[in-house]
C-alpha cells in the first residue's frame, strides 16, 4: 500500500523568523556569505572545503538564464553561474573558455595581429574579441615576438585609410611600456600608474608576449572585493551537465577550465546519475566539484551524497516558477518541507561519518524573504532562475509590451529548449528527442536592473536579517534561526494596511 506522509507539504512563504539577540559586533560589515560548494570531511579547514562560493548564490543551468554574461557578472559579485548544457559539447566548451579568459591579473591575448595585416582586419578580430587593445606580434598569434602594440584610440575607423598595414600606426615595442616574465601583480599594477598607461604586455626573456596586464582589471577587482576566482585568479564558472553524453561532455568541460558541474535533472534519484557520478569520480577524484539532483526526500539525499558521492545535493522539484512538472507529472514536494527533510538528512549523515554534503534549494523562489528563510532553513546556497532572468547580463533580448521591457523566459522542460536529454518522451532519463508532453512553460519576465544592482538589493536584506538573529556567518545564521508558521491572517497583517500606495492607487506597476 501507498504510504501516505503524515505532514503536508510546505512552503518558505508559511514561515518567518523569529529575532534573536543583536550584539554590538553583528553589524552588516562583519558578516561572511561565505559558503560551502563541495563535500568535506570534518576537521579539514571548514566551513570552505575544497571549493566555496563568497556569496551563497548561483544561477539556474538554462537557456534563458546562464550565458558568458551572467557568468562573469555573478562571479565578480562572489556567485557562480552554471553554464546550460542543452546545447552542443562545443559551444558550452567554448562559453566557459570565454569566461576563463577573464582573468584578474595576468591575460592571456586573445586579440593578436601580424603587423602587416590591415586595419579593416584588425577591425574584424577586435569585433570578434569585443577587445579594443591587440598585440602586434610577429607571426600574429599570442606567444610570438612582441613587436608593439595597437588600440582603437591610434586610428579613426572613418578618416584612416582602412587598406594600411597595422604598422604604420601601432605603437612600436621600443616606445611600449612593458614588463618582464616573473613581475608580480602589484609591480605591473605600479608601472600602469606610474605610466598612466592602460595595459602592460609582460614579455619572455627572448621577446615573445607572454601576458597582458590591464587597468581595468585592477579596477574591476578593487570594485569587486568578493570577486570568485580560482588559483590561477581566474573567474569561477560552473556547468549543467546530463546523464547521457557525460562522457565525452565532462572531458570537454575539464579542459577549458571548468569549476564546479551539476547534474540538472528534475528527477535525480536514478542509478542513472549515480552511475555518470562515480565514472566522474573514478576519472577526476576529487579535483572536480560535481553536485546533483534534484531530490524532495531524505532517501534521495542519501543515494546521492553517500552512494553516488556527489560533492553537494539540489533540492526542489516542481517549484520552479516556469515548471509545471508537478501538474504534469504529480512528483514534487512544497520547496520547505523537502528542504527541511534533506537538512536533517545533511546534519545525521555529517554526525555519522563527519562528511558534510551541501545542500542547495533549487527554484521557486518569490522574492528575497524566501532567499532569506531557505538559508535560515539550513539551504547552504540557492539556485535561481526566473530571478536572474530578469537581468540585464542573461542572455535573451529585451522585448517592449505595453509600456514595460521584459524578457523572454522558458523552463529547460519546455518545447522552446527542447533538452531531450533531460526531459525525454517517457519521463525518465532514456531521451529520444521528442517530447510528449512539456514539463516547463515559456513566457516573460519584467527587466528589474543588472546582477551587481538585484543581487547587492538581496544581499543588503540578507546581511540585515543575519544581523537580526545575532549571526555573522550561514552557519550560525541557520543554528539560531527559529521559524514561525504563518496563518493565512498573519499573512495579511505583514501587508501595509489603511494607507494609499501611489502604485495600487494608480495602477502603473502591472
Ligand atoms: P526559478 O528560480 O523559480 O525560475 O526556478 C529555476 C529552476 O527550475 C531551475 O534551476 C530548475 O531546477 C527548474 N527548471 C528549469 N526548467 C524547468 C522546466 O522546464 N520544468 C521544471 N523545472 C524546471
């Protein structure tokens, strides 16, 4: 016979939280985002492991939502981006090699020229880069002699001649500020201020370009003090991955420099997962982040995180704001109750064997305050869709309807993404290409601003709450968060009442 659970399934928007005490240290500046990403075992360095983020944010692996942009904007904020696979092997390669490239410190050209190429060339390869300042080397790639250097601003693309040749008007090696192999940073960093100059090629001992050194990087990264960067001070990027082309996708994912892998399936409780997750496991040990699911049930934490060895577990199926598995299928769970029943399930498995897994709550959250009660709830990071949509960096156009800019904005289940791997004609895991039946929907979100603006709105709200419960940290946060369950009047007593809000009054927010 079916069992039948005793308590109904719930949601974050039940719950709200209770203060506890403030003390003069918990202010917003003290506090740490800081959270865990991959597994580790207790005793070694917590709560970092072998991978964090600085901000306990990602985006969704979607078409809609995770290009190079969105990549490089939440890394510069501290969060991670999971690159969509419902695309071919090489074109998410090649995304996360673009964002790779951006590297704090020392880059490598990615805009070369030989010197007697034309300026209409140059032109060309710096469109394609989308990089105004290119070498000059003498066999045109980016480890050949240096012979100088050349910017948009040495021509006038509408009085030169576009027919000469590059050298005429570079900026030749003798007169190029540079450095040599072994600089550090902070000695390139002074030469550009001493020298007011842009950029600094650092060459080898025998005059081949080794590196550039740019302003603008010192900049971004005094802007950006959480910036999430690996130990070559790159940009952190992550990718979705599937069950079926695992093989050859992951291989390809490795080598252009990737740092965190995540399963994205909606149902992720199947030997299917655990058998791509122990070959990765096999092939990369433990150099590689990888996380799966998604699951709603202790059970289906425990066959990931311990059987299948997955670095961190998603939660949440049927919630999402373009999903409509749940109406589809019948699975899923309220996003509170799977989230609290996988936390217990985390916290028993790290009493028992000292491995902690984390745990991230994927989709549908509404606004900040479930942001807030996810991690209260012990969610060590969540995973958003809908929300970083509406950004500027995702990577859909924007489209005006009525007198208001919105996004296009589809679920990976939908027809318009067609990802038969992860949603295949039978349900399962077995793809064929067709689908019989979506499991997403497609339609559009309002434009609110870029990521560094929503995300520094969540943040600030997030940082102020920690402070309310006494806590500078997520773990602390969750250890003294007491939760309330809500009624539907308390609902309505948490409103603004008897007063006249201009929008409501005059209707020019819908
Ligand atoms: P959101 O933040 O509420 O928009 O939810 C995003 C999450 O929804 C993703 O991270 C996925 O787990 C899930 N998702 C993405 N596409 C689909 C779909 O087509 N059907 C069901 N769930 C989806």
């Amino acid at each position: 016979m079916a069992r039948i659970l005793p308590d109904v399934s719930r949601t974050f928007a039940e719950y709200l939280l209770l203060p506890g005490l403030t003390r003069q240290e918990h202010v917003p500046r003290n506090v740490s985002l800081a959270a865990p990403m991959a597994a580790f075992k207790r005793g070694d360095g917590t709560p970092a492991g072998r991978f964090h983020l600085n901000v306990p944010v990602v985006s969704a692996s979607m078409q809609a939502v995770s290009g190079v942009d969105m990549a490089t904007a939440l890394a510069r904020q501290g969060g991670l981006a999971f690159v969509f696979c419902s695309q071919s092997i090489e074109d998410q390669a090649a995304m996360i090699a673009r964002v790779k490239a951006h590297k704090a410190g020392f880059v490598r050209s990615d805009t070369t020229i030989h010197p007697s190429s034309t300026l209409r060339q140059l032109l060309a390869v710096q469109k394609r880069t989308g990089h105004s300042t290119a070498a000059v080397t003498e066999d045109g790639t980016n480890a050949g002699k240096f012979l100088g250097i050349i910017t948009d601003k040495d021509f006038w693309e509408y009085e030169d001649n576009l027919d000469t040749p590059v050298s005429d008007h570079m900026t030749p090696l003798e007169k190029v500020i540079h450095g040599r192999v072994g600089i550090s940073l902070a000695e390139a960093n002074r030469l550009l201020h001493r020298h007011k100059k842009e950029c600094l090629p650092v060459l080898e001992l025998d005059g081949r370009l080794n590196s550039l050194v740019f302003k603008k990087d010192y900049v971004d990264h005094m802007n950006n003090p959480h910036e999430l960067l690996d130990a070559d001070k790159r940009l952190a990027v992550g990718a979705g991955i599937n069950t079926h082309d695992y093989k050859e996708r992951v291989p390809a994912l490795v080598a252009a420099g990737v740092d965190a892998l995540a399963f994205d399936s909606s149902d992720g409780y199947s030997e299917f997962q655990h058998d791509a997750a122990l070959w990765i496991r096999e092939k990369y040990g433990d150099k590689v982040v990888v996380g799966g699911g998604n699951v709603v049930s202790a059970e289906g934490f425990r066959y990931l995180a311990e059987d299948a060895k997955l670095d961190f577990v998603k939660v949440g199926i049927g919630g999402g704001s373009i999903c409509i598995t749940r109406e589809q299928k019948g699975i899923g769970r309220g996003q509170a109750s799977a989230l609290m029943d996988v936390v217990k399930a985390r916290d028993e498995l790290y009493e028992r064997t000292g491995r902690y897994v984390p745990i991230c709550s994927d989709g549908g959250l509404a606004n900040d305050t479930q942001v807030i009660i996810a991690l209260a709830m012990g969610a060590d990071f969540v995973m958003m869709g809908r929300y970083f949509a509406m950004t500027a960096e995702s990577p859909t156009p924007k489209v005006s309807i009525g007198n208001r800019i919105y996004k296009p904005y589809w679920g990976e289940g939908s027809n318009r993404a067609r990802n038969w791997q992860r949603y295949s004609e039978d349900g399962g895991e077995a793809g064929n290409g067709k689908l019989k039946f979506e499991e997403g929907v497609d339609g559009y979100v309002p434009v609110v601003g870029t990521v560094p603006e929503v995300l520094g709105v969540t943040l600030a709200k997030l940082r102020a709450t920690m402070c309310n419960l006494g806590s500078l940290n997520l773990s602390e946060f969750s250890d003294n968060a007491t939760l309330t369950m809500v009624s539907e009047q308390s609902i309505v007593e948490g409103g603004t009442s008897n007063i006249i809000r201009p929008e409501t009054t005059f209707g020019d927010r819908e």
